[in-house]
C-alpha cells in the first residue's frame, strides 16, 4: 500500500452528503483509501450502513461529515428564533439594516387563519408596516439635515450612509412577523436536533417549516434525518414549569444589565492556565504562583498574553478559563443580533410588551413622536388580545422597539469577541449599549484583563443612551 501523503476534496458534486459521511464513517475500520471507499458505496449501501452505524448505534458524530445548505425564504423573524437556535450550524439572513421591507411581507400564522381575530392581526401588521413606510418617509430627510458629509466621502457613499442611520431608526417598528430569508449550513447531526426542536415549537408556522426542511433535507439524506420526531416531554415541561412562574417583578431601570455570576478568581485562572499550558506545573502550581506574584508581574504577564495580538487574531483558549452570568434587557432588535453569538450559553423569554419599549431620539427630532407611541400601544393592545384566546401568538405582533428579558452566559473569550464587534462604531446603537454595558460589568470586577478589551474609551452604556434613546422602557399598556 502506497505510502504517500495524499490530501483531497471529496465533492458533494459527485457524491451524496449522505456517502461522505459513511465514506469517513468506514475509515475506522477500513485501511483503504477515502476514495477507493467511496468508489465502493451507492444510495443504498451508504442509507443501510448510516442505518446500522449511525442510527442504530448512536454513532452520531458520523453524520457530522453530511452538510447541506438549506435556503428559506419568507419566513417570520420570529420562527428564525427557532430556526437559528442551533450552536454547531451557520446562518446569514436578511438585514433590517440594509434593507426596507414591503408593507404586506408579513406572516399570518396558520393557527390565526380563518379565526376571528385574524381581521384585527392583519390590521395590526398592516398599520405597524403603515408606519414604518411613513418612518421612513421622516427619517430619510431628519438623517439627511444631520449627516454631514465627510471630507472627499462621495454624493453616493453619503446618501447611503444617511439611509442606513434612518432605517436603523424605523426597525424599531416592524414586528416579529416580518417576514426574512436565511440561508442555512448545518451538518446532518445538528439538523436533526433543529428539526425535532420545530417539530416540538408551540408555533404552528415554526413545526411547518420542520416538516418542510425535513422533506427537503431527506431528499439529500435519506437515513440521517428521517426518525426526527418532536421532543416528547418539552410539552409537559412548558405547561408545568409556566404554573411556577411569579410574574411579579416591575419594569426594569438600572438592573438592566446585571453580572448575576462571575468567577470572582477568574483573572488569575486565566492566568494560571496560560502558565499551565506552556509549563509543566500542576494546574494549582500554576494558580499559586500566579497568587502570589506582587502586580508588576501578574500585570507583565497579563501585558505578554496580549502582546502582539493583531485586531484580526483570536485570544487564547485560556481565556475561556473565567465566566460571566448576565441578566439582561434589551430591545428586540437588539435580542434579534446577540442571539447570533452561538458560543454563549443563552436563554430569552417570550417576546411581548410587559417591559416596555425603547424610544429613539431620532424618532422625536423627526416629529414622529405621536404615530410611533400610537403604534406601540396598538400592537401592545392587540397583543393582549391574541394572547387570551392564543397562547404564544401575540409575539408575532410586536415591534422591534420592545424589551426582552434574556439569560446568558459566556466566557471571557467569547465576551472579547461579542464586545469587539458589537461595541464597533458601525454596530447598531442598541446592540452596541449591550455590549458596552457588559464590558462595564466585566471592567469591574476584571479590570486587569477588561482593559486589554479594545473598545473606544469615549462611549458608555450611559453615553449611548443619552446620545441615541428619549426612553427606554416607555409603557404601552
Ligand atoms: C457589521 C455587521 C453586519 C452584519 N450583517 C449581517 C447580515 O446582513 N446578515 C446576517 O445574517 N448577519 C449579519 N451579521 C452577523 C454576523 O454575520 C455574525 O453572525 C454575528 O455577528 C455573530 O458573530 P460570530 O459568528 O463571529 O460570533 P459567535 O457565534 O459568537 O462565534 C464566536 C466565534 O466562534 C467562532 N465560530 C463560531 N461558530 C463557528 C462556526 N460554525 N465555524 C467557524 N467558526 C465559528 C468564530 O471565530 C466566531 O467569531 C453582521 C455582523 C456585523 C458585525
């Protein structure tokens, strides 16, 4: 047997997702070549070993080799919760940034079809887009009078800039029933956990879209995700962890980005770890040096973890070494970019108007006060209607601008990231306020570390604030 290293493609062009995954599943116990096994295989050989090996035996990490590309096209923001609620997968969708939605491109959701209350949802929709149209119409000249042209910044790049600040301000108004593309990558593994999570949604539209990707995805492999199935006892659980919940805390104000866990000895873990990992001390070696080193030299090593880390590197693994739990509230719109960080652990509530919503300064500098608080109240009233008879419905009907609870935690790694690209002055001002308050929390209690975080020192959680928001946590009921 030749001996020669060989390193090759093997093409979903000429072999089925489902073939390369048995052709790599059969190099544990073959010695032959990748591609002579795969000569060897067809449809029906790959479906029955993937049948015997990966289903039968659980040897599922086989199936991580099968990857598809999925396109959706008109689905709800909302059901995209769902859809991108997978860590191991990839996803690049619409933008409510760069782009302006048409007035019908709303989802009406198949439990509401043909219900009486669907005349007051669609009325609802079509009034909340009325006025994102109309937002526009305001926010395009406001932006216009109050973007200066920077020097030798061409007509186009000016125009363009200006239209992206007025439509970062009218988002605040289209609802969760919005209707957005995604293109999808996941392996056959992941996919069949994303399918059972739709298949088990409390979302009518969302346990469609499962039977509809799973019809799609058996096309191209027919064993790997056939057997998904909704996921029994989530049912059971919603309903009796719901009889738990208080309902008693108020609109939030200054807790609104709350440290809830941290590793109070998170800095010098991190530090001990980097010395584990180019020394050969024991770990509590590693930890007792760095405890006992007076603050020139826990601040050289600190200095030596970063030095020479280009805006484009990764920090080290090590950082991963400390974590942080947050409570937080934001917007929507907000919620809708920090659910794309799939490294963190995060975990939001439903989306609705009991906590209130945001008001953007660039909504009152345009006089669109009065029909933007008249929306809000609208969709808030209708949403209350549609939650009494229908449960989990009413979601769909809320605007951007509302406020979310959300539950996450992360690692200091991750939180580098996050901050990084979320604080960057071209990030929306609300992701960029979380990000910032974050940051603070981190500063405080890790400034050693925190201070190596490359954000610009002129912006706080409190200056975006006070720069961008009139309110909030303004209440519409
Ligand atoms: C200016 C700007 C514009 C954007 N516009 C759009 C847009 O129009 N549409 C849109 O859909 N999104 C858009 N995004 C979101 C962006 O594409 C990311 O999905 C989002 O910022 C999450 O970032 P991340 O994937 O780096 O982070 P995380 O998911 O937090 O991951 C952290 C890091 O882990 C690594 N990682 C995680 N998962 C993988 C993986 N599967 N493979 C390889 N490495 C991985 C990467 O190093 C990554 O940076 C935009 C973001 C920015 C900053």
């Amino acid at each position: 047997m030749p001996h020669d290293r060989r390193i090759y493609r093997l093409s979903p062009s000429q072999l089925s997702a489902e073939t390369i995954a048995v052709t790599f599943a059969k190099t544990s116990r073959s010695p032959e070549p990748f591609d002579e096994i795969a000569a060897q295989l067809d449809a029906e050989k790959s479906s029955k070993f993937s049948e015997k090996w990966i289903v039968g035996y659980g040897h599922s990490s086989v199936a991580e080799h099968a990857v598809l590309h999925l396109a959706l096209e008109n689905v709800s923001r909302l059901a995209i919760e769902t859809i991108e609620g997978n860590r191991l997968a990839s996803y690049t969708e619409k933008s409510t940034r760069y782009q302006e939605w048409d007035p019908k491109a709303y989802v009406v959701p198949p439990e509401l079809k043909g219900s009486p209350l669907e005349g007051e949802y669609c009325q609802t929709l079509d009034m909340l887009f009325g006025t994102y149209a109309e937002a526009l119409e305001v926010l395009k000249p406001w932006s216009e009078a109050n973007t200066p042209r920077l020097e030798g910044e061409s007509e186009r790049a000016w125009a363009n800039r200006a239209r992206v600040k007025a439509v970062d301000v009218a988002r605040f108004i289209l609802p969760a029933a919005s209707m957005a593309n995604v293109g999808v990558t996941m392996n056959a593994r992941v996919l069949e956990y994303a399918i059972k999570k739709m298949l088990s949604s409390e979302l009518a539209e969302v346990r469609q879209i499962g039977e509809e990707v799973k019809a799609v995805a058996t096309q191209e492999l027919p064993t790997l995700v056939k057997y998904a199935q909704p996921i029994a006892h989530l049912e059971g659980l919603r309903e009796r962890s719901r009889a738990f919940s208080s309902r008693i805390d108020t609109l939030p104000n200054e807790e609104w980005c709350r440290l809830s866990k941290y590793d109070p000895d998170g800095e010098n873990e991190i530090l001990a770890a980097v010395l584990y990992r180019f020394g050969d001390d024991s770990y509590q070696v590693c930890l007792d040096q760095v405890a006992n080193m007076d603050e020139n030299a826990r601040q050289a090593l600190v200095d030596l973890l970063f030095d020479g880390v280009g805006e484009f590197d990764v920090p080290l693994r090590e950082l991963e070494y400390s974590n942080y739990a947050f409570d937080l509230v934001m917007d929507q719109g907000a919620y809708f970019e920090f659910k794309r960080h799939r490294m963190m652990s995060q975990t939001v509530q439903q989306l609705g108007p009991d906590l209130g919503y945001t008001l953007p300064k660039a909504i009152l500098e345009a006089g669109f006060e009065a029909p933007y608080r008249q929306a809000m109240r609208s969709a808030a009233e209708a949403f209350v209607k549609v939650e009494a008879s229908m449960p989990q419905l009413g979601s769909y009907l809320i605007p951007n601008a509302f406020n979310r609870r959300v539950l996450c935690q992360a690692n200091l790694r991750e939180l580098f990231h996050f901050i990084k690209l979320r604080c960057s002055e071209n990030a929306h001002f609300s992701i960029r306020r979380v990000g910032r308050g974050m940051a603070e929390k981190v500063q405080e209690v890790h400034p050693a570390l925190a201070r190596k975080l490359r954000v610009d020192e002129k912006e706080s959680s409190a200056s975006i604030a006070a720069d961008f928001f009139e309110g909030l946590t303004e209440s519409a009921l």
